[in-house]
C-alpha cells in the first residue's frame, strides 16, 4: 500500500483541527496571523497523536520482515548422491512466523522527512512564532514597530533561558578536543538544550502535579469540605469580578479625561481613536466624542499626554477589558 493512507489521514486531522478552531474560535474577530499560528499548532498536535499509530505498526511489519530475513536458513549443495528435496528441506513452520502487512504500512522514506517537518515547525513555533505572537497582540503599542519592540523586551527573559543553555553547551562542544563543530552537531546542540529547558519545566510542573492532583481527588471525595470550597471559590469570584469593574471604571475615568483633552485636530487623536475601539460599548457610546469641537492645540502641548503614555494606557484598556471579560465568564 502506498502512502495514500498517511495522506488521507493528514487530510481528515487538518480539518479536524479546523472545525475545532471555528468551534471554540471566531473567524470573523480574529486576525489572519492569529487564526494561522493556532491552527498550525492544532494541526501538529493532532498529527503527532494520529500518525504515531502508523509509524508504530509500519516499523513492527519492518522487524518482522527483519526478524524472518535472520531466521531463515541458507541453503547449501547437497552431496551428488543424494535427492535435491532432501537438501533443500523447507523451514518448519514453528521456526519462521509469516508477516502481514498492515493496512497503514508507509513506505520507507517518506516517515523520516515528515517527522523533522513536525519537528522543526513545532521548535519554530514554541521558541520563536508563538511567544511572539502573544506578546505583540497584548502590546499596546499603536505601530507595527513600536509593538514588535515591546514583544521583543517582553520574550527577552524567555528566551535568554533557552540561549544560556545553548550557549553553554556550544561552548562545552567547542572547547572538546575530539568534536568539531558543524552544522549536523549545531542541530543537535539546539535539540539537547530545547529537550533540557523542556524537561527541567516538565519535572517543576511534575513535582506540583504529583501532589496536587491526589489532593484534589482526596478533597473532591469529602463532600462537606467540597461545599465549602465552593462556597469559597464562588465568593472569591464575585470579589474579582467587582475589582475588576472597579479597575475597569478607574482605566475609563482615566481614557475619558485624556479623550476629551486631545481634540479631533491634534495630531495624538489617532491613538485615542485606536484606545476607545478597544474599550466596551457601552463606554464607547458614553464617551462619544463631539466632532465640532475644535482647540488649537498648539497652546496646550506642554500639557497633552505622550505617546509612551498613551502606549500604556492602551495596553492597560486592553488588560482590563480582557480581565473583566474572563471574570464575568467564570461567575456565570
């Protein structure tokens, strides 16, 4: 069987993945950039769990066959006086067990090539794509520049942990007087420090789960004590959800007051107009702007926020906005 199998396998996880996306995801509010980063992790995610099956069974069909190539018996010529069936004797069938081939066998060259496509793009994506992303959709920069510089800053921590373990570590193969650096050892130094970061992370989340998920259970058994917490979660909740009202009131106060200081012709309206699409309806249509309302600003620039001020204020609308929005989520 050919690699039909692997194809329509890839076919019927990738919309997997898609309808996974549409259902838990909106298309329509969402940025290109955003829906592709996550469902190309989706995607990857699934292969590995689906294809893993296929490669299992296609490498147990290829030891059999090697297992069967070492167990038959060679054949040698028989002494002239004796019949050729006598000196070509077939195995006993106990000795050599026939091999099926499954239904999923994959042909050789192909599993290889699509094990370092997943592997490389999931690196890409943890170590470089991902993290980005994140912090330049929560930056509140106005420009591309200015956003790409905050996420820059922000996934500096990140992935300084990652270069500092490479760094030793090339170093170490450096100074070896038996290694010589290329481009094949440089792959495998960027894997070894990726799996250290990775496992040192797994053992910290480890030891926690090893005890808390135990716990959890032990209490969830303790129907008493289980009503309590929930009466304590619940309130707890509540508690969040008005600080975050609170905070949200206090940031709109705050955009409030600087919309109506920059008027409609000073050259910073722009970035109010960028701060108030972000803040929620209802506060939009409050602080609706009166477009016949005109100031010379020029008199009043000593006065006027900055534009680093205005970055931060944005980002604190935004922070606040998706705070309020998750705490009403939980309390329903």
């Amino acid at each position: 069987m050919s690699g039909a199998v692997l194809a329509v396998e890839m076919l019927v996880v990738f919309f997997l993945a898609l309808f996974l996306l549409h259902r838990y995801g909106d298309f329509r509010k969402q940025q290109r950039m955003v829906l592709f980063g996550t469902l190309l992790a989706w995607y990857l995610c699934f292969l590995i769990v689906f294809i893993l099956p296929l490669d299992v069974s296609t490498t147990v069909y290829k030891q059999c066959l090697k297992d069967h190539e070492q167990q038959r018996p060679t054949l040698s010529p028989g002494p002239s006086n004796h019949s050729t069936s006598n000196s070509t004797a077939p195995p006993t069938s106990s000795s050599v067990q026939p091999c099926f081939q499954p239904w999923s066998f994959i042909p050789d060259g192909i599993l290889p090539v699509f094990w370092r496509v997943v592997y490389w793009t999931s690196q890409c994506l943890t170590w470089l794509l991902l993290p980005f992303m994140q912090s330049y959709a929560r930056s509140g920069g106005f420009s591309i520049t200015g956003k790409i510089k905050t996420a820059l800053i922000e996934n500096a921590i990140y992935y300084g942990t990652y270069l500092l373990i490479f760094g030793s570590l090339l170093i170490y193969v450096a100074v070896h007087p038996q290694w010589h650096l290329t481009w094949s050892q440089l792959q495998t130094i960027g894997i070894t420090a990726a799996n250290t970061w990775g496992l040192f992370l797994l053992v910290l989340l480890l030891g926690y789960g090893l005890v808390d998920i135990p716990r959890s259970y032990w209490d969830a058994s303790r129907q008493g004590q289980l009503l309590i917490r929930t009466y304590f979660k619940a309130s707890k909740l509540m508690t969040e959800k008005a600080d975050a009202e609170e905070t949200l009131e206090d940031v709109m106060e705050e955009v409030r007051k600087v919309s109506e200081s920059i008027k409609y012709n000073h050259p910073h309206r722009k970035f109010i107009d960028t701060i108030l699409r972000k803040c929620p309806l209802d506060y939009q249509e409050k602080m609706g702007r009166n477009m016949d309302d005109y100031e010379d600003f020029e008199d009043k620039q000593n006065c006027d926020p900055s534009e680093k001020s205005l970055v931060r204020l944005h980002k604190q609308v935004r922070h606040t906005h998706t705070h309020t929005h998750t705490t009403e989520t939980h309390t329903l």
